[in-house]
C-alpha cells in the first residue's frame, strides 16, 4: 500500500487518480495485516486497488466524472467496493473516467482526460486510455495499484483495457450488483475488475459479485471459483469466429491479431468454427438509441434539489430557470447530447420508430449469440476494438459519431446481456498493446476466464 500510495504521488501526470484516500488505505492495510496472520484469509486480503469514480464509495467524493455532482459525499458504500473491502482489499482513491461512464476516450471527464502510459514508440505525443474507465486502466497499466474496479455499458472495461495492455472482464448481466453504482444504462450496465492478469481477473471477479437483494436485477446464484477453474485447458472446446466482426477498413495489424489469436487456440487444441452473427451491423444503432434513452430518464435525478451543484439563481428565477441553469453548468456537452437524444427517442412521436425498434433489434441481437451456443459453440473470439490506442485530442474534435464506432465489437455483448473479456495478446507497429475480446455463454465466466488464461 506505502508504495502504491508513492507511486500515485509520483505520476499526477497521469491525471488517473481524481480523489486520494491514503488515510482509508492505511487504516485498511492495517487491518488487512491482521487478517492475514489467518490462513484462510481471502485471496484479495491486502491488495491496494483503485475505485472508477462512478462507484459510491461512503464519506468519499463520488462524482462519476461530472460536475453536477461536485460536493456530494455518499451515505453508503456501493455492494460492489463493500465487497471488495470485506474481502480485504484496500481502497487508495477514486478513478478518472469519462463523465457518467459516456465516452470511449476518457475526454469527457469534469477532470480532465486520464493519459495512457504509453507511447507510439519514441514519440511524445500524449495517448487516450480508452474510455470510459480510463482511469482505472492506466492506474493498473502504470503499476498505480494492482487492480481496478471498472463500469461496462458498451465496451468501458473491455476497450480502456485493451489500450493499456490489461485484462478486463463484463461479466454477465446480473453478475454483480449495481446498487451505489451511479447509473447510466440500467439495462446494460455491469461492473467488473481491470487487472494486470487473467488470474487476478478471476480472484477479483469472485470477491465483488454475488447476489446483492438491494438490486432486483442480481441474480440469485453461486458464486463459483473462478481461480480455481483456470486451466487453461481449451481441448476439445468450440471457439466461433464470425464473419461480421471483419469490418471494412480494419487495420491490418488488427486482422493480424486476430489470426494469431485464432492459431493460438487451435493449437492448444480447440476447435475453430465459422460463425455468423447476422445482426451484428445493427448493434451500434441500437445501442446509441437505447443507452441514451436509458440515460435520459436516469439523468432526469440531476436536477439542482437532491445532489451536488446547483447553479447560482437570478432574483425571479423559478424552478424552471434552476432546471436549466443547473444543467447547463453541471454536464457537459456529451451528457447534454445523449440526455437530447434519449428524450428524442422515447417522445411520443418517435418511441415506435427508434426506442421500440432499437429494442427489437436488441432482441435479434440476443438470438444470434443463443442461436450459436445451441450449435455448441462455447466462445466467440473477436479483437476487444478496431484499432489501437488513439491520441488525445484526435476524435474528440471529430464528428462524436466517429468516437461511437470504438465500441463496435463491445456493444453487441452488453445488449445480449453476456461476459466478454478483453486480453492483451499483440502489439501493433508502434509497440502499442492490442487486445484480443472472448465472449463466453451466460453465467459461464468460469469457462471464459479459463479459455482466456489460454490466450494470455
Ligand atoms: N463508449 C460507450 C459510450 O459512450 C460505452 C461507454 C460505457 O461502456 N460506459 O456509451
């Protein structure tokens, strides 16, 4: 913890860590300490990790990046982080990320973006993360902490994990509770950990999910061992590659991944089979109508009364003007545009044409990934994005619409509801990371992680 806690103080350039707590991690320590003299002390007894900033950590600012919740301090502590801490890990503070988890660049941020530990070969110029858990995945990439909580909506673990060469795993919806997570899609959110290995993914995963009844949508089931299941044993195992994931325009280094990845996983034995995912072209309309739609109504909380900023009132002024000027100053211009387009797509003239159909598309969506896995395929492999490690400043001026294209291979899984992760396993010319994605069967993280420690 002592030398996590130097480290920190010592990289403030890296813009990942937004609010220390060395005081709490102290205290932790110490009492991890004690717990350790045990035998039977769990396995993330001790550790120091970090926090994504859109967890509800109790007396510690949570501010999913935004400036409309400056100055709120939480009552409570999420199920995820309380989690975490029964089972010994130790908070060192909270994370960057894009504000309100909307982003794939960590730009958004009220703070600022988070910087990627690393470089296009010699040159200088500054890196993105990945977004929105860009925080998280630099703090682990730059040895900040060992681990990382992360939030994935469309791609927010997977992504900033594929662009600083960690591993991050979406574990299937329902897996971990969401309860003191700040929301932004309540029906494609789900936590997960950010790690520098596969078996610390599968330690990490194990300590935070479980089922929480403060969260409706948590399922009620065992928690399995996941380290214990990490064989990396794939004989026999049916590993789909589809057609739809060979985008046009895709960088030759990316297919190159992909091939490599593919002969890794048939000679350990697997088997690799052709698949389609028809649907798949339609996944990233549908997700940018359903998540801001999601969003819109989420947001609508944010209103000047109940949390953090309230903007500064004329004389006259009435509940109106608060509204508007609240949110004005309060989000950015991402938020404002996805709270646009999320009221647009639910108005009562248009819910048919886009909510509604984006939900039947979603639908289709999920039949493809069924439709394989009853042809026996136990996991999809795909690269985690299209490309590698951006820089800063390079679509965040563009078109917003180029920045939502990152997340083709990531959102398809968050709207079929199914664990995906993202592992390190190339480089590109520059010497930047690349990640390769897995997606495994519902509630089959086990399977996954282990087919993933092949990969690794
Ligand atoms: N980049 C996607 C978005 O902006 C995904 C974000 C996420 O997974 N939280 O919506």
């Amino acid at each position: 913890t002592n030398a996590c806690l130097a480290a920190i103080d010592g990289a403030g350039a890296l813009n990942a860590f937004v609010h220390h707590t060395p005081e709490k991690a102290l205290e932790q320590a110490a009492q991890a300490d004690a717990r350790l003299k045990d035998a039977d002390a769990p396995a993330m007894c001790g550790l120091p990790i970090g926090i994504k900033d859109l967890f509800c950590t109790k007396d510690v600012p949570s501010q999913a990046g935004s400036r409309i919740l400056e100055g709120f301090l939480p009552q409570y502590e999420s199920t995820v982080s309380q989690n975490l801490f029964d089972a010994g890990a130790v908070m060192l503070g909270k994370l960057n990320m894009d504000e309100f988890a909307m982003g794939s660049s960590n730009e958004t941020s009220v703070y600022g973006n988070a910087v990627n530990p690393w470089r296009r070969g010699n040159d200088a110029a500054q890196l993105t993360p990945g977004g929105s858990s860009g925080g998280s995945a630099a703090a682990v990439a730059a040895d900040l902490c060992l681990a990382a909580t992360g939030t994935d909506t469309g791609g927010s673990i997977r992504q900033p994990a594929a662009f600083t060469g960690i591993t991050g795993i979406k574990p299937t919806y329902g897996r971990c509770s969401r309860w003191g997570i700040v929301a932004f899609a309540s029906s494609l959110d789900q936590a997960g950990p950010m790690t520098k290995s596969v078996r610390d993914a599968a330690i990490m995963l194990e300590a935070m999910c479980g089922h929480d009844p403060k969260d409706s949508t948590s399922a009620d089931l065992a928690v399995p061992d996941f380290e214990a299941a990490l064989t990396g044993d794939v004989r026999g195992k049916k590993i789909g590659i589809p057609k739809e994931y060979r985008m046009d325009g895709m960088p030759e280094e990316i297919e190159t991944l992909w091939q490599d990845g593919i002969a890794m996983m048939r000679d350990a034995g697997a088997e690799i089979v052709d698949i389609s995912l028809p649907h798949t072209k339609y996944a990233l309309p549908a997700y940018y109508v359903i998540a801001p739609a999601e969003a819109s109504s989420n947001l609508a909380r944010y209103d000047g009364v109940r949390y953090g900023h309230r903007a500064k009132l004329d004389q006259g002024d009435g509940i109106t003007e608060m509204y508007e000027k609240t949110r004005a100053e309060g989000f950015g211009p991402e938020v404002q545009r996805r709270v646009m387009i999320g009221t647009y797509v639910l108005s009562a003239g248009f819910y048919d044409a886009y909510y509604n159909r984006a939900r039947k598309v979603r639908t289709l969506i999920k039949k493809d990934f069924e439709d394989v896995f009853a042809q026996g395929i136990d996991s999809i492999l795909t690269p985690a994005t299209p490309s590698a490690a951006f820089g800063l400043g390079e679509m965040a001026d563009a078109d917003p619409v180029q920045m939502y294209l990152n997340d083709v291979f990531t959102v398809t899984v968050n709207l079929a509801g199914l664990p995906g992760i993202a592992v390190p396993t190339g480089q590109d010319r520059q010497g930047l990371p690349l990640g390769l994605q897995l997606i495994g069967r519902p509630w089959e993280e086990a399977d996954l992680l282990s087919s993933a420690y092949a990969l690794e």
